[in-house]
C-alpha cells in the first residue's frame, strides 16, 4: 500500500514537471511571436498606403525595420475621420487597452501623464518657414537687420507653432504679420499672388514649388504605449530593437527621412562586442540557389560558384575573417527547405520583401542591389496589345505589376526566358541585372526589352530565426560600408557575360557565308588571301554591330552607353531622353578641333571626357566635368577598351552614370557625423580641428576669444522638469548661439551642458565684453516655467598670433571656472 501511494506521488510529480514546462515553452513561444496592434492613423508620408493599397510611409517602414530584431507580427488598426479624429480615437483606444502602441507623437506633458513614451525617439521634425522657388522678391531672413514679414499661417495653426515663430522672430528682428489661410495649398497661393512673403510649415511637408529660408524649435517624435505597458516587456523590447537599429545603421532614420520627405565616412566601424564574436564564429552555413544568375550560379567550365551574392560573401569574409560554408541547393522550393531544416543559417539571396521573409522564417538584411523590372516580349509582339497574352512568371516572383491574360508559373527565370523565346509563352517579367546576364549571350537576339515603372526588385541575405543579431548588425556594416566602386565590379564581373563564338554559332547565323569560305579553301592561294581578308573585314563589322547591339540592350535604361572608335575618332551613344521622343536611341558624334559653334565650357567637358576615353584606363573613373548643358556635373565613368591581336585599341565601351546626388548625400552625410545629434551644432572633435586650425592663420594684428558657457544648475533642471524638457533647453540655447553670432564664428557642444563659441578676428576687448552681457541677457528669455528662467556662467579667453588650443581652452575653462564660484550668471574675460 505504501508502496502504491509512493508510486502515485512520483506520477503526480512528474506530470505537474511536464505540464509547467510545457506551458513555459508555449508562453515563451507566444512573446517571440507575438501580434502587435499598432495604431495607424492616415498621416501623409508617415503612416500612409501607396497607390496599389500597400501600406507605406516613414512610421510603417521604421515598424518593419524593428520587426527584424523582434520578431513581430504587426495587426494595423485604422479608424475614420479626419487625421485630428483619428489620432484621437486611437489615443482612447490605446488608453484603454484596445491596441498596443501608436507612433509619430510629439512630448507633450499632457500625454505624458497618460501615456508611456519610448526611451528614445526616432526621428525629428522642426518647424520652418518656405517661400516660393525663383520668386523675384527673394525673402530671406537677417538677423541684424530689422524687417516686417508677412507670414502665412492656416486657421487651425496651434499655438505652440504660434508662440515657437514669435520668439525665433524676436531673436531676428523680425515684426511678424499673419496672413490667415484656409488651408496649406491657400498659403501656396498666398504666396503666388504676393499676399504674404512666407508661409509657416513642419520640415515633414516637401513641395518641389517652395524652399525653406529658416527652420527652428526642432523636436523629436515618440512611440507611446499605455502607461500599463510602461515597464512591460513590450517597452523593453521595442527599446532594445530601436537601439540595435541605430547601432547597426546609424544614418537609418536619415535614409527614410530622404526617402519620403526629400524631392547616400565608408569606414566599417565594428564595435567590441562584434569583434569579439568574429574571433569566436565557427564557420557560417549559407544556402545558395544556383538556377538564380546572376545573383548564384555555377561557372559552366570549372564547376565555381559564382555571382554577386556569392563574391560579396568573399568580400565581407576579407573584410571580417567571417567563415562561409556553402550548401547548394537546386532551386527556391529547396532552398526554402534548407532555411526550415536549419541546415544553413544564412540564405546568400532573397527579394527584399518582408512578407516573403515572414512566410519562411527569415530576418532580412540591408538590401545590396535595387534593379529595374523589364518586360521581356519576342520581336514579334507588341507592349501596347498584351491583353489576353500568356505571361510566364518565375516562383516566388513579387512581380504585383498588371498581369493581364493567362500565367503561367515556371521553376526558374531562365526557363520564363526559353518558354518566350521558343514562342510557348508571350512576355514575362525579369529584373534588369538577370536580363543583362541572359541576353548579353548569343541565342537570345529575337527578344525586346521594355523598361516598367514598378517598385524594382531589390536583393539582400536572409537569416534563419531566431537571428543573431551580432552576426546581422555585422553584415548590415559590410552592405552600407562598401563603396559604389566596389559593389559595380562585382556586379559588372557576374553579368557582363564574355559572347561565345563558337563554330556552332556561326553556322547557325551565317550558314552561306560558312559555307562559301570552306568552299573557297580549294581556290587558288590568292583567292584564299581575298577570302580571308574579307572574312577579317566582315568579322569587324559583326563586332560593330555586335556592340551597337549591346548599347541597345542597355539603352532602355535612364544611363547613358557609349562606344568610341579609335580609328574613326567618332562616339556612339544613347540619350535616354531622346529615346522617349524618337525611335532613334543612338546619336553618332564626330570629334572634331575645328568645332567652332561648341561653347567654351562644352570644349572643355568634351576635351576632358576624350582625354579620359584615349587613356586606356579601363575599369571605373569618377570625374567632375561640364557637360552639354554647360553646367559641371559628377559622371562615374566605367569602361572597358577593346584591343587587336596587336594591343592596339579598337574600341571603348562603357556606361556613364550621373551622380551629383550621390556625391551631394556623401557631403550631406560628412556634415552630420561633424554635428552633435541633440543641437544639431558642431560636436567636440570638429570644433577642435576648426578652432586649432583657424589659430594657425591669425596674424600679429589679429585677435579672436573662445567662449565656454555652461547652464547654471543643469542637474537641478533635469532633476526637477525631467531629461525631455533638460534636452529642450539644451536646444534652445544652442539655436540661441546659432543666431547670435556671426556665420563664421564656431559654434559648438562638446556635452553635457557645455557650449563653447570661437570668434575670429573681434575687434577688442569692450566689443567682447558687451557681446558676452548680450547674450547672458539673451538667455534669460528661455523659460523654466512662468516664474524661473535659465541663466548661464561664461569664460572667455582672447586668443593671440601663436597660441594652441589646448591652453586657449584651459584658460577659457579656469575663467569659466571662478564665474561658477562667484555666484553664476556671470562673465569673466582673460586677455
């Protein structure tokens, strides 16, 4: 009896053992794949939906890009009314527990006592003020100068706008007049019809008509959860991912910033912890698809895996002594299969699409190539008639173009390729990288390509969930580390395929011609040297025609192709824009020194653009040279010289690429790594280099002065009003210094709540001193609240001919130091 009872307990411990663990695992198994319901609210660029119902915008993409780190399923709930109603009812929703978070809310005390905001923000907005482009009365705005303005404002413009305008208007010297509006397209025509002289808007508003004079009071923008969620596991982990995404692309927000609201230091920069895990990194199983050229694919000669994806491993293996191992796998249904199995732990390529990476359990990298889709049709069909066609298409194609008529789906691109040109199907749908590599090689002259104007296909690596995100930040560094340059060879070496002349071909495309030379063998020895030269003769044409075709292969896309002819001096090339207007996509170009109807300018660029064609420097060139608009523009130049049995050259083919944004978004990138991302001044590193350089050009009759300023309590600030309103203030005082001091004086926060200030070249120590009380004054009008205000302690070191920084800063610091101790909100000058 004992026995039994002993025996029973055991039983009963056991099953109680296995019950709790296996409600552990199912717990633990519902967070990872946890549902969240987001708020959406219809905001324009923010959360929006595209013209085929997709949902799109700043907010939606942000929300995507976390779901790679968290693993999320996201349910989106929307409700109607006005964009004010509809923030509104959401916020009572999310109040009450009926959805998780919402985004693109601004700090406001009021919601803050109701609602949880996220710890950090991603992304800002400020408000600016915007006039018409090219109006012939250009306003600007001149802060020594006195001046009326006539600002226009809508009917419902909050007063916090208000109240932000008037006091940037107070520190510039301008007397407001508020021109009420309608609406934003009233203030627009107030503008056109010389109503008012400006119009007050946010920096998330873009119009190709207008352009910003001034932007102030920037702030940034929050999720909120409920103030039940505020220590819940939700806010850890949406904080967690917020910063792994800033740690692993910090200039993120940035790109979408441009991406929506705008009409690209390549130094990889690992940090510790990834570091350490490359030392300890076993080697990396990565799937690779070899039907899917020219991303994978196997050389047909030496059995190599080759293609972009595949070299761009290698490349990231140099970079990182990373290990990959590669698994084969015949097509994407084995591919997949691979991912499900955990026989790899990466997939070298995907379409970058989050639903694909969802449906297969896979996180997405940074994409690596964006490319054109192209419709491909045989020379005997017509794009204007494909009503009722058959369209092949490719599994797991994201082709959502129109698809009118019968598809029908195929395993693999190329044999979409071969049903079209064997005539089984009409048309279907490809990327250009994939056409470029296919109908670049013989076999494939009966086919057309025609560009489209859907969302391009775009490439990146998958990773198996649950992903480790060490592994996916370092390989996010590597894609957006990489040059132009860099990531072009690659895919110039994958698809750029070398034409097989084989005896097969020719006989096929030319069968009499073959045959007569063979007959011409028997002739007599003089006939057999005319043979052969004509077939010399002939060969060269074929190779003039051959690239004429290759240009034309390339010319359905916005690039400019050419080839040179060395013997003739003549260029052949394709103009995009011509090629919408006329059937002609070449344009024959003779150079010529005697051009005397070519401006100056156009003489220049075109002497320029030969000198770098007659080099012999094949590969990519990046040069700055003024073009036939006679204005100076950036081309990337890739070309390729084509030479005789000898080495001379007989042509240069090659594709020119504009890229003044490009190099604009590289200067644009250079200025934000040089700016504090509170203050939007200059950081502690670029205020040093400026500073010390600008001392090494003072002259024995110059004389400059460094400023440090610190805010009197700043603890006591944060302490008392919270970090929020402390970084407020942080703000304004530097848009305080921004527009108190001449433009080419620095202006600068090395952290925390010191700033300093360098004037170049003041005219003496009364100026100083005077300036110095100005602004001990000026920050006086930067409330706390309605009864306290913020005041400041300042040293200031006059600099001479010979001194350095460090003890021009040292003596500005010990200044700064005794106005602290004498009781703040002082000055104290040392000469």
């Amino acid at each position: 009896m004992k026995i039994k009872r002993t025996f029973c307990t055991y039983i009963l411990f056991f099953s109680l053992f296995f019950a709790v663990t296996f409600a552990c695992t199912a717990v633990c198994s519902a967070e990872n794949n946890r549902t969240i319901k987001v708020g959406y609210p219809i905001q324009s660029l923010m959360t929006d939906f595209d013209e085929n119902g997709n949902y799109t915008g700043y907010t939606y993409e942000y929300l995507e890009e976390i779901a790679q780190y968290t693993g999320w399923s996201y349910e989106f709930v929307e409700v109607p009314g006005t964009a004010g109603e509809q923030v509104s009812a959401l916020m009572e929703m999310l109040k009450n527990g009926e959805i998780d978070l919402m985004g693109t809310t601004l700090y406001d005390e009021s919601i803050n006592r109701e609602f949880a905001y996220t710890g950090h923000s991603y992304g800002s907005v400020e408000t600016v003020l915007q006039t018409l482009i090219g109006q012939s009365n250009d306003t600007a705005v001149d802060s020594i100068v006195i001046q009326n303005m006539r600002i226009a404002v809508t009917s419902d413009t909050d007063e916090q706008h208000i109240r932000e305008l008037n006091e940037y208007c107070d520190m510039n010297l301008i007397t407001p007049e508020f021109v009420v509006c309608a609406n934003y397209e009233d203030q627009i025509d107030a503008l056109k019809t010389g109503r008012a002289d400006a119009m007050l808007s946010t920096s998330l508003s873009a119009s190709d008509e207008l352009k910003t004079i001034a932007s102030f009071a920037p702030k940034q923008f929050y999720f909120i959860l409920s103030k039940n969620n505020a220590y819940s596991s939700l806010m850890a982990e949406l904080n967690e991912a917020m910063l792994d995404i800033e740690a692993a692309d910090p200039y993120f927000t940035g790109k979408l910033y441009n991406k929506y609201f705008v009409s690209d230091d390549k130094k990889i920069k690992l940090s510790d912890e990834e570091l350490e895990y490359i030392k300890v990194a076993g080697p990396i199983r990565v799937g690779v698809d070899t039907s899917r050229p020219p991303f994978e694919y196997k050389n047909k000669n030496t059995g190599e895996l080759k293609g972009i994806s595949i070299e761009l491993l290698n490349y990231i293996s140099e970079k990182t002594n990373l290990h990959f191992i590669f698994k084969e796998a015949k097509n994407q249904d084995e591919l997949y299969k691979m991912v499900k199995d955990g026989t790899v732990d990466i997939i070298a390529e995907m379409n970058y699409d989050y639903d694909t990476a969802r449906e297969n359990g896979l996180a997405m990298s940074r994409p690596y190539t964006s490319s054109q889709y192209l419709l491909i049709m045989g020379d005997n069909q017509s794009q204007e008639n494909i009503v009722g066609k058959r369209l092949a298409l490719p599994k797991y194609s994201l082709y959502k173009g129109e698809t009118i008529g019968k598809v029908t789906w195929y395993d693999s691109v190329y044999d979409c390729l071969i049903a079209v040109k064997n005539g089984r199907e009409d048309y279907t749908y490809i990327n250009s990288l994939t056409a470029e590599y296919y109908l670049s090689q013989p076999g494939y002259e009966n086919l057309n390509m025609i560009p489209q104007t859907y969302t391009p296909a775009v490439s990146c690596f998958g990773f198996h969930k649950p992903v480790n995100k060490t592994l996916l930040s370092i390989m996010n560094k590597l894609i957006l580390t990489i040059s132009e340059n860099e990531l072009q060879a690659i895919i110039n070496i994958n698809t750029i395929q070398q034409r097989d002349y084989n005896f097969e071909y020719y006989i096929s495309k030319y069968p009499i011609q073959i045959i007569s030379g063979i007959a011409g063998i028997f002739l007599i020895i003089m006939l057999l040297l005319i043979i052969i030269l004509v077939q010399r003769n002939r060969r060269n044409k074929e190779m003039q025609i051959d690239l004429q075709k290759h240009l034309s292969l390339y010319s359905v896309s916005n690039d400019y192709f050419f080839e040179y002819d060395f013997k003739k001096n003549t260029m052949v090339f394709n103009n995009p824009d011509l090629s919408k207007q006329d059937d002609s996509k070449l344009i024959e170009y003779i150079f010529n020194d005697a051009d005397h109807e070519m401006s100056e300018k156009k003489m220049e660029g075109r002497d320029a653009f030969l000198n770098i064609i007659q080099s012999g420097k094949d590969g990519v060139i990046e040069a700055q040279i003024y073009c036939f608009d006679e204005n100076l523009h950036w081309l990337r130049i890739t070309m390729e010289t084509i030479r005789d049995d000898n080495g001379m050259p007989l042509y240069a083919v090659g594709r020119i690429n504009i890229i003044d944004e490009e190099k604009n978004a590289e200067e644009s990138l250079l200025d934000q790594a040089q700016r504090d991302s509170l203050t939007h001044i200059y950081n502690n590193e670029t205020s040093r280099r400026l500073i010390s350089k600008s001392l090494t050009e003072l002259t024995e009759a110059d004389m400059s002065a460094l400023l440090i300023l610190d805010l009197d309590n700043f603890k006591n600030i944060n302490d008392t009003y919270g970090h929020l309103w402390g970084d407020k203030m942080l703000r304004a005082v530097a848009d305080l210094l921004k527009n108190s001091f001449r433009s080419n004086d620095i202006v600068a926060r090395p952290g925390g709540d010191e700033f300093l200030v360098y004037m170049s070249k003041i005219r003496d120590t009364k100026s100083l001193a005077e300036k110095c009380a100005s602004l001990c004054s000026s920050v006086h009008n930067i409330k706390l609240d309605d009864n306290n205000h913020l005041t400041i302690s300042m040293g200031v070191a006059v600099a001479r001919a010979g001194m350095y920084y460090d003890v021009l800063y040292q003596t500005a610091d010990q200044a700064l130091y005794r106005s602290k101790n004498s009781g703040r909100d002082k000055f104290e000058i040392v000469e």
